[in-house]
C-alpha cells in the first residue's frame, strides 16, 4: 500500500508543476456589472503564476469599437468609454499559466435612468380626481424587476398599480429606450389635511439602485392651484382675480448649471387665444405639445423645432385646464393652466322662437288696445 502511494506522489506532484498558477481575479469581482449609458466603465482581469513563468491573460469577445483592451503581463484592463447600449453583453477573460488555462465571464449591462417623470394629472382636486398616471421617460432595461413604479400617500405606499404600460420612445439616436407608465385608483381624498402624494421610480440592477420622485400637488378646489413644476406641496397660487398662472422661472443661481427649459407665452387670436411654447436652447432642439384640457386632439397644433403653438377657441365657456410642453431631448416641462370664462350656457332654439311669438302677440295686443281707445266717438 505504501508502495503503491509512493509510485503516485510524483506523478501528483507532476501534474501540479506542469502548470501552477493562482486564481483568475477580475474586479470588479461580480459576475454582472452595470455601466449607466453614456458613462464609462473598466474591468480589470489578473493572473499569477506560482512557477514564476509569466502569465497570459486577455480579454476576448469584444468588438474593438466598443471598448479599448490593454493587455500586459498578469493583467488586462477593459475600458468602456461613453457606453451606448451595443456596448451590453458577455464578455470573457481568458488566462493561462504554461498548460493551465482558466476562465472568468462578466455580463455589462447598460441601462439608462434620468430624472424625467411626469405625472398626469399635474395636480389633484380632492373629490374629483381619483386615477394618476405616473411615467418614467427614457429608460431601459423596462422590465419590472429591474424598473418599479409606485405611488406615496404620506409615508404609506398605495397597493399595485392598476395597469403597467411599456412604450418606445422617440429617439434621434440608435439607442432603443422605453416610457413605463403606472396607473393607479387612488382611495377618497376628502380630509381636513390633505397628505404628501409621490410618484417614485426606482431601478434596481446588480451593484445599483437609483430612485427619482416627483410630487403631484392636492387641492382642496378649484380656487387654488399649484403650478405643477414645484415640488413643495405647500405652495400654491391663489386664481380668483386671474386668468391663468404660468410656472415658475428657475431659482436664482448659476445660470450655466441649470438645464434649459421651456416657456409658454399667451396671446389673443380671432375667436380665442393662441399659446406658444417655445425654448431658447440654441439648435438641435424640439418642443411639442404633451397635454391639454380635452385631449389634443381637439385643438389646432403646428410645431416647428424650438416652438410649438395651439390654438384655443374661446366658443361658449371655453376650455379650463392645464396645457403642457416638452423639450427634447431633456424632457423638461412647461405648464400652464387657464381657467374658463364666466358665461350662462346658450339659450336653445325653441326657447327664443316662443320668445319672438310671445312677444309679438304682446306688440299686437298693445296696438289693439291703443287703436281702440283712440278711436273717435260718434
């Protein structure tokens, strides 16, 4: 037996010289690493080897285009540089020490998640309102185990959503993004201190979890309104002496950090108002109508890159509301809301065809009475 064991040492220890190495080390060390697009990335790949040999060690499976490969002895670095989404994928590290070969993968996966929610309504009326909408613009990956939806009423988070709409998104690039819209059925908002209403987005992927919110304002009716681009749910303007209310300009600062936005002016026009949205962002922009009391669809629209106009016919009341425009790219808001005119609802034809018999039976009767009583005696 002994013997036996003795004739096998050295072929074990044979087979472990042949090719010694320690192990294949990346990092970082995760086996799915997540780079946001436009951003950069690296993943580094190590190998040493115990025989003092020297070490290969190679990053494979990767289009030259969409990354930079340095190589040197016991390392190779993987440089991902404004990441596009063509940058995702598997990708394979490759080492070896003399007949020892070893193998370690990474799964990149770029995802995009800017600050760009927008809720409709822009702001509730207790009593009246009862389905928010909440939208995420410009993301990816949009599967709910990676993007989720969900609505705040003060610190309690209202149940599931009704419906989950996954949509793409107008791009100008190749990148492929989506809008992910959440609905919900919200419970009586009739109490003395209306709560804080959030809509919050959160993505969650390996190594990263980003959340944005956006505040949609309560009211208590129609006498208040906030404009729907605060984000202080105590601020609010009062409309019983005025027209309409535009939103807020940017706060004072430094002008060149702050992101441009755009603006809508009003001006009277044959048969009602005309509005225009327009941004002064220089070239390579567009704006476009999103949102209006009625849908769209009922208005007259021409757009024209940078503006964007809508009529608004003032026939009977007119319509009350809030109006919307989006900058993109950016998706920067703009809001305004008008409220409608006083006016008593028009009189139906049958109403003013017996007021025209009614009063000529009085004009005839009144002649009658004055042809009698001036009549001569004889």
């Amino acid at each position: 037996m002994e013997r036996g064991l003795a004739l096998l040492l050295p072929v074990f220890l044979g087979l472990l010289q042949r090719g010694r190495g320690g192990p294949l080390e990346v990092e970082p060390p995760d086996s799915v690493v997540a780079v946001s697009l436009g951003g950069s990335r690296q993943l580094t790949c190590r190998l040493s080897c115990a025989d003092r040999r020297a070490p290969s060690v190679q990053w494979r499976g990767l289009d030259t285009s969409l990354g930079a490969v340095r190589s040197d002895a016991g390392s190779s670095v993987l440089s991902v540089h404004n990441a596009s989404l063509s940058a995702a994928g598997t990708h394979v590290c490759v080492g070896s020490c003399g007949n020892l070969t070893l193998q370690r993968t990474v799964q990149l996966l770029v995802f995009a998640f800017p600050d760009q929610l927008t809720v409709s309504p822009v702001a509730l009326v207790a009593k009246q309102d009862r389905e928010v909408a909440c939208t995420a613009h410009n993301v990816t990956p949009a599967s709910p185990e990676a993007l989720s939806l969900s609505l705040l009423l003060g610190d309690r988070e209202l149940g599931e959503a009704l419906s989950r709409e996954v949509e793409e998104e107008p791009q100008q690039g190749e990148d492929l993004l989506f809008r992910v819209t959440g609905r919900w059925l919200l419970p009586s908002l009739d109490t003395p201190t209306l709560p804080a209403l959030r809509c919050r987005a959160t993505m969650t992927l390996p190594g990263v979890q980003l959340s944005h919110q956006r505040a949609i304002p309560v009211l208590h009716s129609l006498t208040s309104r906030e404009p729907p681009g605060t984000t202080s749910p105590g601020a609010t303007l009062e409309l019983s002496s005025t027209r309409s209310s535009e939103s807020p300009a940017p706060l004072a600062g430094n002008s060149s950090a702050r992101p441009c936005r755009p603006k809508i002016h009003q001006s009277p026009a044959a048969g009602g108002l005309e509005l225009l949205c327009e941004a002064a962002c220089g070239p390579g922009v567009a704006v476009g109508w999103t949102q209006a009391p009625g849908g769209l669809e009922a208005y007259q629209r021409r757009e024209a890159g940078a503006r964007a106009w809508l009529s608004v016919p003032r026939a009977g009341c007119g319509p009350e509301g809030w109006f919307q425009c989006r900058l993109d790219p950016g998706g920067q808001m703009a809001s305004l809301y008008l409220v409608a005119e006083v006016c008593s609802p028009p009189a139906p034809p049958a109403l003013w065809t017996g007021s025209l018999v009614l009063g000529l039976l009085l004009l005839a009767l009144l002649a009658y009475r004055l042809r009698k009583r001036c009549r001569p005696a004889r």
